[in-house]
C-alpha cells in the first residue's frame, strides 16, 4: 500500500468514479470498505494523514456505551454492542475484551449499577464480552490495587472491549485497498463541482506534497468530514444550517503505576454529570474525558487549562496516588461530531447516534455515531448513496470481512502484537539489522523497524505521522516523541530519498505540533 500505487490507481481511472468519499477517518474508510467490497470504484480523499481527525483521538473503548442505557438509548446500546462483537471477531489482533470496574463508595451503588450493567450484558446477546458482577470490597482492591481505600464499599465488574484507534483505522486503509479503493492522504478537497442541473457531481482536489491539482467526477459524492462537515456542505451550498454541535474531549496519559492493572475503573457520574474512565493502554494510564462546546473545529485541538485541571481533580477523588501535572506524559484532545438536536445545550445529552443527511444539491453527509458503530454507519451510508447515484444494488459484505492483520493469537508476536499477520514482516526488517530493532527511546517500545515499515508500507509521509498515528508515541509520552523525533526524520529522509532541508523542516514542524501534548 504505497502513495505511488494509489496515484497509479487514480491516474487509470476513467471518469466517473462510482462514489467519491471526502474524509480518512472511521467514517470515511469505513464507508470505502463498505463501498469497494460491494464491487464499486471508490475514490477516498483525506485532507491531512488519515485518523489524523477525531479518529485517532478516542478513549480508545469499543463499546456499546453504558451511559446510554441510563438515558433509555436502549436500541443505539443493542447496535453499537452487537458491532462491538463484529470487531472483535474482524480485527482479533487489535481489539481487546477489558473489566471495567465502577468502584462503589455508597451503599445503593452496587445494587443500582449491578442491574444495569447485568441489562447491559443481556442485550448483548450472543456478542456478549462476559458477565457483569458485584465485587466484595477485597475483590475490587484485588483488580484495582490503587483506588482510593477510604470508604470503598465493593464495586461492579462488566467487561467492554478495548482497542488502539489509529491502527485499528491504518488497517481498515490497508483493508479498503485490498477490496480495491483507490485512497489518498493529503489530498485535500477544495471545491465540489456541479451538473447542468446543480447536483454535485465531483471535487476538485490537489497533492499537498506537489501541489498538483485533480478533478474527479463521481455518480455520488459522500462528506465523511466528522466534525468539519458544515464546511464542505457549505461548499455545496453556502446556504445550508449548521448540523455539527463540535464539542471537545481531553484525556490525560500518566505511567502504569496509577492504575497498576489489567482492569479499567469507570466512574458513571463525574461532577459535571459525565462517565470518566481510567484505562490501561499500551503499558499507560489513560484517564478521560470531557466535554466542552467550542466554537469550530481545528485539526490540532488543543486542551483547555480547566479541562486539565477537571481531570487531575476527578482522578483524585479515585486514585490512591494522586497524579499532579508533573506527572502528565501526554496530553491529547478531540473533537466530537456531534449533530445538533436543534436545542442548545449541554452537549453530553446530544444524540450519539449516527446521521445521514442527503442535501438538496445531492451531497451525502454522514455523520456522528462512533468509532464502534463505523462499520454500520458505513453500511446505512453505501445503501443510500448506491440508490441516489443509481447504481446496481449490491449486498453489503463487511459483517464477516475480516480486517488487514487478522490474527487470533497476536500475543505472540510480543511487542508487536498490534501489528497481526504483518508482525513477521516489521520483524523480518529487524532481522536484516539488528540496530534497526532497538527501542528509539528508553521510555518506549518502538523500533527503527517500525519507522520503516510505516513509511514502506502503510503511507506514513511526515514525522508526525508515524509518531503519532502509525506508532502511539505521541499520545502515550510527548518528550519521549519529541527525543525520537530527530531520529524518525533521518531513517524517513533515507527510505522517501528526501534530502537534509525536508529532516530539519519535518523536526521543526513535529515538534511546534507535538507542544500541544506536553503539559507544562
Ligand atoms: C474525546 C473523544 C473520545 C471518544 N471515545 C470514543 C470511544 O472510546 N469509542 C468510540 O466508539 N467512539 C469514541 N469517540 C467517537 C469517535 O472517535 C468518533 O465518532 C469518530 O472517530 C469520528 O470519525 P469521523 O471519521 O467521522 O471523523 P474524523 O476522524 O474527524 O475524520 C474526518 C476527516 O475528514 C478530513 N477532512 C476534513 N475536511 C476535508 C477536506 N476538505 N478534504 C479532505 N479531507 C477532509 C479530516 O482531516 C479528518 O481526518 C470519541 C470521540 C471523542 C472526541
């Protein structure tokens, strides 16, 4: 899967394309799946890398969303867990089934939260993870060694799955191209072109690494733009009302020791009525989120001052070591797509369902959902578009279409594990060099190997790219990321054949970005 053979791919192509997919996140990769698997031409266009958007930025849960069942959501529950048990079966090598213990300080808490979460897992049905039960007060300190002691009464254990976003959507890229999409990244959108009778009927795109301009015509033409949608739907139309309610979440990354297990806490009630979770993720703790409406939304969120402060505080009341802001190693905000209810408000009661929207001017919006629904999203989105552009109708395939790197006993391949069926191939790398397996930074796992490999094979075109998405340094330890830095340029300089002024102007860059994930 390389740059040149999707050019390749795009240059063979007649006009037009069957759907042409604008956005490389979840959504817009899913819907490509879906799309090419059917037997379509899909064209997909991502303005920047792919996932660099919402998708790269999640709690990393695939879930079906307990606090959804308290709102009575109860038919999103049943999709996005019936979903959650897709995954897990199509991408074995990357999703995770986690305990997730909600630590109980009252006494009508257990009973309260049992019942729920024993519903929980009974609309699962035969995608269930395993049964939710009460914990004894010594059981929850025994899967919970650092939660805050005093006042613990027991707990509730339930088990949801886990997983690492932005590989899991590298591979759903590789897993589009296998099915035959053609799918580029940095390949912004600039305009949409219309017929004589104003549909949109194509886009106009340019390379940002050439700056050589595209046009593409499409029977249909799919705005997967998450929290940027409004934007390209003004393009169609400058009229239309905002849909998208943008609202930002921030999580915090510390070492191991805070959570010092193999099991999540979730807190369901926080004290601005939100659900908090701390989770382990690749040998860290991950705690998060929250919610805050903003304005528009950017590329590179950044985390507000109280966002932070709310975290550190809330973390507090549960874990026994408290975390300070000396201890953050990460810092990492996203923004939610959500859709507008029409009322203003508190955006943790807007829908999380998902939506599509099909404008006067024929542009297909989908939108909203999450990362565990992506798959069917995709699904709604391809049967709606392939009716609109007239297209012979086709069964969708993708509930038994396994994901690139399928493989059900990863584990084995140590710490590549996340890596599946492609393990063999970063490990043969570092057999041909043993240097090239040695960790870039002591703080972290990572290899040369794997810097190589992201670039040879899975279309990591910056620094950023690959410490940030292909790798998770970024998210997991930003002075860590910021030591490799240097290092990634150099090994990527000599695979792109790029010369001395692309390394330092790729450091300078990464690291005026990677600013935005130290907490200072
Ligand atoms: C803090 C947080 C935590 C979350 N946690 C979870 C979770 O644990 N589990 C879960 O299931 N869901 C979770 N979600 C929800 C989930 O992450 C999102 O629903 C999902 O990632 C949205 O994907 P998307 O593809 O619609 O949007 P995005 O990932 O934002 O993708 C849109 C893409 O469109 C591109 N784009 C924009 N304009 C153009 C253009 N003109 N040309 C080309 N490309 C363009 C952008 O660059 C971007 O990459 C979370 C969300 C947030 C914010």
């Amino acid at each position: 899967m390389t740059r040149s053979e999707m050019y390749r791919r795009l240059r063979a192509h007649p006009d037009p394309w069957d759907m042409i997919v604008v956005g490389g996140g979840a959504t817009g990769v899913g819907v490509a799946i879906d799309a090419a698997s059917r037997g379509y031409d899909v064209l997909l266009l991502e303005q920047n890398d792919f996932g660099k958007g919402t998708s790269s930025r999640s709690t990393k849960l695939v879930h079906g969303g307990v606090r959804y069942l308290e709102q009575g959501n109860v038919s999103l529950v049943m999709e996005a867990l019936k979903e959650r048990g897709l995954l897990l079966r199509n991408a074995p090598h990357l999703v995770r089934n986690l305990g997730f213990v909600v630590p109980n300080y009252d006494w009508w808490e257990a009973p309260f939260y049992g019942i729920g979460l024993k519903l929980y897992n009974l609309l699962a049905g035969k995608y269930g993870f395993g049964a939710s039960r009460i914990l004894s007060r010594e059981e929850t300190l025994e899967r919970l060694p650092t939660i805050k002691p005093e006042g613990l009464r027991g707990g509730v254990i339930y088990f949801d799955g886990q997983f690492d976003d932005s590989r899991l959507l590298i591979n759903l890229v590789a897993t589009a191209f296998e099915q035959g999409a053609t799918l580029l990244n940095y390949a912004p959108v600039t305009e949409l072109s219309k017929d004589a009778e104003g549909f949109v009927d194509g886009v106009q795109f340019h390379d940002s690494e050439t700056g050589e301009e595209f046009e593409a015509r499409g029977n249909v033409v799919i705005n997967a733009t998450g929290p940027f949608a409004d934007g390209l739907r003004r393009k169609a139309d400058p009229t239309v009302q905002p849909m998208i309610a943008p609202s930002q979440g921030i999580h915090l990354v510390f070492d191991r020791s805070f959570l010092a297990a193999d099991n999540a806490i979730m807190v369901p009630h926080t004290s601005d009525g939100r659900v908090m979770f701390a989770i382990p993720w690749h040998g860290h703790t991950v705690v998060g989120t929250t919610d805050t409406p903003i304005g528009e939304a950017t590329l590179e969120p950044a985390a507000l001052e109280q966002e932070i402060e709310f975290i550190l505080q809330t973390s507090a009341l549960y874990l026994e070591k408290k975390p300070t802001r000396a201890d953050i190693l990460s810092v990492f905000a996203g923004i939610r797509p959500l859709v507008r209810s029409g009322e203003a408000g508190n955006t943790a009661a807007l829908s999380r369902d998902h939506t599509i929207r099909i404008e006067n001017s024929g542009l297909i919006t989908v939108c909203g959902g999450k990362w565990t629904t992506y798959r069917h999203m995709a699904e709604d989105c391809v049967n709606q578009a392939a009716t609109l552009a007239r297209l012979p109708e086709r069964p969708c395939v993708t509930e038994h279409l396994n994901i690139h790197g399928f493989h059900t006993a990863s584990e084995k391949f140590g710490r590549l594990w996340m890596f599946g069926t492609d393990a063999p191939l970063v490990e043969q790398i570092e057999e041909g060099d043993p240097a090239l397996a040695e960790p870039l930074d002591s703080q972290l796992p990572y290899s040369a190997a794997e810097v190589i490999w992201a670039v040879r094979e899975e279309m990591a075109r910056t620094v950023e790219d690959v410490l940030a998405r292909r790798t998770r340094a970024l998210f997991l330890n930003a002075r860590a990321a910021l030591r490799m830095a240097a290092r990634v340029a150099n090994l990527m300089a000599a695979e792109l054949k790029l010369d001395a002024d692309w390394e330092a102007e790729q450091l300078a860059s990464f690291r005026q970005m990677a600013r935005n994930y130290v907490a200072t």
